[in-house]
C-alpha cells in the first residue's frame, strides 16, 4: 500500500453494518380538516360567558411509503353555557415524519401515538383558538395534553382486555 491510499474502514471491511440511528424526521405540518359551528350567533354572544367545555382527542398513524408516516390529531372542543352550545371546533392537525431505527413494532406504536402528536399539539392549539377567537369568542388556549401517559393508558387497559381484567376508566381525551 503507497502512502497515499487509504485503508478501508473495519466495519466496512468486515461487512458489518452498523445499526441504523434512531431518527424522527418531520416532513410536513399542515391543516387536514378545520371547522366551527356557532349555532346560536349573534344570541349567544350577549350572555355571560362562563362556558363549560369538552375536549375530545383522537389520533390515527398510517404508514406510507418505505419509512412515512402519516399522523393526524383530532381535536373537537364544545363549549356550551347551560344546555346551549356556544361552538362547536374540531380542527384535523396532520404531519408526514420520516420514522427510522425502530425496529421494534412497540417503539414504532409509541412514537405514532404520542411522540408525533406531541409534535403536532402546538400547531392544532393555534389553529383553534384562532378560530374561536375570529368567531367573536374571547381567547381560548388549549391546555397541555400528555400523550405519552394517554398512550400508557391505552397500553394498560388493551393489557387488560387481553387478560379479561376490568380496564380503568376511559380518559375523556382520547
């Protein structure tokens, strides 16, 4: 060998591939689906405005294409003052990742369920309250959500299920 070449690597040499990093890669954010419904303007914006709320959270993964996946977070928020409802908004928060290095179907549950809505969170937060905000309602701001102990919940209570144990309550946020 001359003094100007260069000596293969080992791993190389030996064939021998090292793992793959682990990696979560965000292609693209963007708004699937936005609504709001106020069924009682302008009446409703007359009344004193102590609104009880319900937030309803879901999420659904779908892989693409070698390592894509697809992600979409649901939020439907109703206030309502008494038996009337205020509005009605559900906005469809969607993000395309490039998921790698997990090998294990358990890992790539985890970061589908509550690593990338952990992503997509802050963007659904403002799509809502910007439009519950330009319909005439006061501010609204979303309080954190934590999708990592929802997605242990799940896991939980499908445990259960599978054992024929009595599953906990449901959280009202998925």
């Amino acid at each position: 060998m001359s003094d100007t070449e260069t000596p293969e690597a080992p791993a190389a040499a030996e064939g021998n591939a090292q793992p793959q990093q682990r990696q979560v890669l965000l292609q693209k954010i963007y708004v699937k689906d936005a609504s709001i419904e106020v069924p009682l303007a302008p009446q409703i914006f007359t009344r004193q405005w102590q609104p009880q709320l319900d937030v309803q959270v879901n999420t659904e993964a779908k892989p693409l294409e070698t390592d894509g996946l697809l992600v979409t977070l649901a939020i439907t928020v109703t206030a309502k003052l008494g038996e009337d409802t205020a509005f009605l908004v559900e906005a469809h928060q969607s993000g395309i990742f490039t998921v790698r290095g997990f090998t294990q179907p358990e890992e790539r549950a985890a970061v589908a369920a509550a690593y990338c809505p952990n992503l997509l969170f802050p963007f659904a937060r403002e799509t809502i309250a910007d439009m519950v905000q330009r319909a005439g309602f006061p501010q609204f701001l979303l309080q954190p959500i934590n999708f990592d102990a929802i997605y242990l919940e799940h896991l939980q209570r499908s445990r259960a299920e599978q054992a024929g144990e009595a599953a906990p309550a449901a959280n009202n946020l998925n």
